[in-house]
C-alpha cells in the first residue's frame, strides 16, 4: 500500500530517536547535520492519485491537482 506523507515523516523521527538513543544526542546531530536527504514526489503522485482516483478528476483540473501537489510538498518540506 501507499504510505502517506505524514506517516513518512513519523518514521523518520522515530528513526532519529533510535540513532539519538544508539549513538547519542550530540553524535546523531552531527550525522543528520553531515546527510543528504531527498525528497521526491509527484510522478506517481500525480499519475496514480489523478488519473486512477474518480474523485480527483471531479474535483481538480490538471493544473489544479498540480498546484495541489506542490502545497502538500511545501509543508511537508517545512
């Protein structure tokens, strides 16, 4: 199944518990601090929510349900 933005997140921060609790507090800042991190979205997104979903396409035009991803992205960025 499709694991949510939200819940992706969540994962994350209990990720980083995990490695604050392996590693330390100090320690684990400085991995984050020194990682890369990529965040992808919207092919899928948009393919599979837009084109598979009825209620999509009854509620967003193309353009629209594009803009729509994009403010999802912005806050989860945030």
């Amino acid at each position: 199944g499709v694991v949510s933005v939200p819940q992706q997140l969540d994962y994350m921060k209990e990720c980083v518990t995990k490695m604050e609790n392996a590693v330390g507090k100090a320690a684990a800042a400085k991995i984050m601090e020194d990682s890369i991190f990529i965040v992808s979205a919207g092919t899928n997104d948009f393919v599979i929510s837009y084109h598979l979903l009825p209620f999509r396409k009854q509620t967003f035009t193309p353009q629209e349900y594009q803009q729509f991803i994009l403010d999802q992205l912005r806050v989860f960025l945030k």
